[in-house]
C-alpha cells in the first residue's frame, strides 16, 4: 500500500519556548522537552519536533529563514515499501540512508522528505452520538465540557508552490510517490491522498506566484464541539486565529486555523470526506471557494 500517512513534522524555529507553550496548548502530548526542543505525539503515534532554526542538523527548507517545518517524514507499511521508494528516488536525486534506516529526499520545491516504516498506534476511534427526533444515540448522556481539544492525529500538511514548478511537483506525488488526486482547482492547487490513506487530503500543494513555503499543518479532532472548545482555549491563551471556524467547500472538513510561532498555521479539522479508488478527481476550472459557511468573528 505504500505511503499511508504523515509520520512526523519536524519543525526549525526561531522561540524553541513559544513553541512548546503553543503545542501543549494545542493538545498535544508532550514526551520531551529541554532548551534545545522539543517532542510533542499524537495518540496515534505521529511526532511533531521542535528544534532551533540553527540547529546543524536540520535540512535547509525553501523558507527557512523564519521559523518553518524543514522536513515533513511520510510513514510507509513495510520494509518493501521503503525499498522501493528509495530505488524510485535514486533514479534522479541523491537519497540519504539514516542510521534508523529511515530515508531522506529532496522534492522538486526544494522541501526535504523523509520516508520511515510508520509506527502505527491503532485507535479506536468512534464517532460522536447525536440524538435526531425519535434517534436517541446520546440517550441519558450529556455533551461535556472539554477544558481544550485533545486531536487524535495529524492528518494532512500544506504547501505553497511556485507556479512554474507546479506541475513538475504535483507529478513527483502522484507519479514518483503513488498519490492520487482528490480534487485539482486549474491554476490553484491539487489536493493529494496518500495510497495507503482515505482522507481526501494528505497533502494539498497551493499554487503561488513567488517562492515555496510550507502552510499549514491540521489535526483531527472528534467534532465541531472539539474545534470550538479548543479554539476558544487556543485563544484564550493568546494565540491568534488565522481565520473564523468554518466548512470547507473542497473535502467538507469542518475547521478553524491558527497562527503558529513555528511556522505557518495549525489547523482543528474534522469530518473530513473520505474516499477510495471509486472516487473520480474533480477538475475545477474556477475556485468552487474556500467555505460552504464560516462565521464571520468581530474580533
Ligand atoms: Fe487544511
């Protein structure tokens, strides 16, 4: 099955403390952290790094003059897998083997990959109860209070790339990686699925005039309570939102972005659409919009 989802994000920043302070708000667990970073993991066993921008053994990023992810690491099924990307890879650039066997690439934006056999922590993860006229699902049960949101996993990250080497690097994915696309907005973007995965996105490659930069990150949670209560916690503490919460038009996934000290923005997401082989892309000659609603915020 090949790639099956985002394994780690490493990040290279300029305030290794905001960092830290901005993860543990976010609600992810904390399993190290010193003056010289951090590691932060998802229930299900995907890890976030946090290093300094100055760290020597960071690969350089596209952006990495501010604070940036410089490497995003996709985990693989089996050894097989990773053997053959790694002979796919040597076929036109350099691979670097690790000492954990993992390996590394450089894409055609400039942004470094690794590929690692995941370490999949499974989840038993079940959907909220919603009670519907005569439908009591959530019978004799109230809707807690959470005192901020807990994501089960990170589920896609998001790139800017340059318009001219748009196709070149959407090609690398689907051709050279196994990707299949979900959605494409002509002269906007690609919205990508790992082979392994259901989401309609892992990766979405957003279109820009000038250079390549790393966009987003965005975690799962339960439902739009989850995005609410954790958003306010997020800005109740001082973060700043990027945008109001709300449903995107393009995978339906319900979600409200903030800004982080790390680089680009977090994303809550949830109920995102799923889909398998059945699913023909979508060629959108015009932008169907970022939003089916979001609500407009004062602030
Ligand atoms: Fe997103």
């Amino acid at each position: 099955m090949g790639i099956s989802r985002v394994e780690s994000l490493i990040y290279g920043v300029t305030d290794i403390d905001s960092g830290i302070r901005y993860f543990e708000n976010w609600g992810l667990e904390n399993v190290e952290k010193g003056a010289s970073g951090a590691i932060f993991k998802t229930p299900t066993n995907q890890t976030i790094h946090i290093k300094s921008k100055d760290n020597p053994s960071l690969p350089s990023a596209p952006d990495d003059e501010n604070s940036t992810v410089r490497q995003t690491i996709w985990g693989v099924e089996t050894a097989a897998d990773l053997e053959k990307i790694g002979a796919e890879m040597s076929i036109d650039r350099e691979v670097k083997l690790n000492p954990d066997n993992s390996i590394q690439v450089t894409d055609e934006c400039g942004f470094s990959l690794g590929f690692c056999i995941g370490k999949v922590k499974e989840l038993k993860a079940l959907p909220s109860r919603v009670n519907l006229n005569e439908n009591s699902e959530r019978l004799n049960a109230v809707v807690e209070s959470l005192p901020q949101a807990k994501p089960l996993r990170l589920g896609h990250v998001v790139y800017y790339v340059p318009i001219e080497k748009a196709d070149k690097a959407v090609s690398f994915y689907i051709d050279r990686l196994g990707f299949r696309l979900s959605d494409r907005t002509l002269g906007r973007g690609d919205f990508m699925r790992c082979p392994g995965s259901r989401d309609h996105h892992n990766l979405f490659l957003l279109r820009r005039k000038d250079k390549a930069a790393f966009n987003h990150a965005a975690f799962e949670v339960q439902n739009f309570d989850e995005i609410m209560m954790g958003g306010v916690f997020m800005k109740n503490n001082g973060w700043q939102p990027e945008t109001t919460p709300g449903r995107h038009v393009l995978g339906s996934n319900l979600y409200w972005y903030f800004r982080n000290p790390c680089g680009g923005n977090t994303e809550y997401f949830a109920d995102m659409d799923c889909m398998d082989d059945d699913w023909e892309p979508r060629i959108w000659d015009k932008n169907p919009g970022f939003s089916l609603w979001s609500i407009s915020d004062p602030d």
